[in-house]
C-alpha cells in the first residue's frame, strides 16, 4: 500500500531544500527566460535528483560519508566550473549579448544539457542534501515507506524545476529590456563567485586537514 504520509514528508523536505537561490536554479531560471531547451533541462535536473535522492535512500548515503576526501575533491571542481561559469556571465552582461533574449548563438542541446549536469554534479550540496539528508530520512523510515518518500521527493523537484523553466516566461515583458538582462547577467555572476569561493574554501580546509 502506497504510504501518502511518506510521500507527503519527502514533497516536503524536498521542497524545503531545494527552493534557494544556487547555480543550478540561476541556470534553468536563465534557460527559462531564453526559451531554450526547457523541457530538456527541467527533465534532466528532475531525474538527476529523482536519482541521487534514491541512490542515498538505497544507501549511498553512508558510503558518501565514509569517504571524507570526496567532499574536498567535488568542492575544488565545482569551484573551478561556477568561477568560469560566472565568467561568460561576466562577459554577456558587459557585451551585446545581454541586450536581447535571443541575442548570440545560444547553446545547443548538448551544451546545455552538459552545463545542466555540471552544475547538478559538481556541486557538493547536492550530495550533502539530495544523498545525505534526504537519503537519511527516506531510510530512517518503515521498509515499505522509503519508495514513497523519495516519490514525494522526487516529485517536489520536478515540480520546481518545471515552474522555475516555464514560469520564467511570465517574466519575458520585464527582460524585453536590455538592462533586465544585464542586471540577471550580474546577479547570476555574483552568485556563482560567491558559491565559487565557498566552494574553494571548503576545498582549501579539507586539504590543510587532509595534510595534517
């Protein structure tokens, strides 16, 4: 029997640890705005979560845990990856490429699907909260619960992602101007330098104390 209690508290804390202002939502919400490749993007970051969150209920998440070099190893590439990333943004917001929606070349499918999964799997967060606390609490639960748990879970991430893609598109008579672009262009670099630097920090402490 399908466990609506389990659904509801893995919708719940899915939803709670995902709505935050991160590289991979300033991506999609950038896609969004674009309209370029949606549907694409919203799948795979749903199922990318939809993934991880099972694999940490199943029980990655005590394995994840008893490797304590891999959070420094994912911490210094996703730092190096969101630092180049802010980069173009950098450079879109000071050049005419931030002056319409379609301006540029865009990114092909391959593209922003690779774009996507970096910023899903280079970035340490995702284990701490889709594997670790997500796959601890679904695995804390009844035998017969954690499927639903992480249906809930998973259910709460696609619903995100899929609102932050196509809501994106109410947004479209605000970025019909140049400087709303410039100002997301900004504001997607700023954040992605200061997720880059927290990053390299946690990198930089886990090598000092991996040395010791």
């Amino acid at each position: 029997m399908f466990d609506v209690s389990a659904f509801a508290a893995g919708f719940a804390l899915s939803a709670a640890l995902i709505v935050a202002i991160g590289a991979q939502n300033a991506f999609v919400l950038r896609q969004g705005l674009r309209r370029e490749h949606v549907g694409a993007i919203v799948a795979f970051c749903a199922a990318a979560d939809a993934l991880l969150m099972a694999l940490g209920v199943a029980g990655l998440a005590r394995a994840v845990g008893a490797l304590p070099g891999l959070e420094r190893v994912l911490a210094g590439a996703g730092a190096a990856f969101l630092a180049v990333y802010a980069a173009f943004s950098l450079r879109r917001a000071m050049g005419s490429a931030a002056l319409t929606e379609t301006a540029g070349t865009g990114l092909t499918l391959r593209g922003a699907l690779l774009r996507a999964a970096g910023f899903t799997f280079l970035n340490p967060h995702v284990y701490l909260d889709s594997v670790l606390l997500v796959g601890a609490v679904g695995a804390a639960r009844a035998p017969d619960a954690p499927v639903a748990f992480v249906v809930g879970a998973a259910s709460a991430s696609l619903v995100w992602f899929a609102g932050l893609g196509y809501g994106a598109r109410a947004l479209a008579p605000v970025f019909a101007k140049p400087a709303a672009w410039r100002a997301l262009d900004l504001g997607v670099a700023a954040t992605m330098l200061a997720l880059a630097a927290g990053l390299a920090g946690v990198a930089i402490a886990g090598a000092e104390a991996f040395a010791l």
